[in-house]
C-alpha cells in the first residue's frame, strides 16, 4: 500500500512576492528569448543584438533589468561584457516554455 502523500509546506509570502518580481521581468518574450540563448553560453551584448535583430541599447535594457532582479550576471573580458544567467530557475521557465507551450504534457 503506498502511503499517503502530504502536501509541502505552504509558501511565505516574501517568497512568494520574490517569485512574482522574477516573474514579471520574464513576462516578456524578447527576454525569454535572451534567457534561451544565454542558456546555450554566455554572449556579449552585440551578439544578443545581432541574435533578436534589436538595437544594442534595447537589447542592454532588456540584460539591465534582468541583471537587477539577478536573474543575469555579466563577465568583463577586456572592453567587453559577456552575461550568463546565474539564476536557474529562469532557465526551468524555459524548460517549462518548452514542455508545455508545444501542447506537450
């Protein structure tokens, strides 16, 4: 017989609150987009640029805003900055955006 499942113990709302400000910053789809390919490697902003077919500076604030909700990190090589997602659970919406969003279960 197996036994009976428990339900985990409920969320707090700090955390919650947390997983909503990720969540809204994500609600976008050229920045799932960018999360896709920086799960792949890490890219310089040009790339992304070059990637999407956006501006730079669009592009850059799409990175900033991410980086502030430290969904993104950034390497400087010289002049050049590379990100890399450092959050992983960015990259499981992605998982989730895959598995789900092709009518898959």
């Amino acid at each position: 017989m197996t036994p009976p499942r428990t339900a985990p113990d409920p969320l707090g709302m700090d955390v919650l609150q947390q997983a909503a400000d990720v969540l809204k910053v994500l609600a976008h789809p050229h920045r799932l987009k960018l999360i896709e390919l920086l799960m792949v490697r890490k890219h310089s902003v040009g790339e992304l640029a070059d990637e999407l077919g956006l501006a730079a500076n669009a592009v850059s604030q799409h990175l900033n805003q991410m980086r502030a909700h430290r969904i993104l990190d950034v390497e400087r090589v010289g002049r050049t900055a590379y990100y890399k997602v450092v959050n992983p659970n960015a990259a499981n919406v992605i998982r989730c955006i895959r598995k789900h969003g092709h009518g898959q279960d």
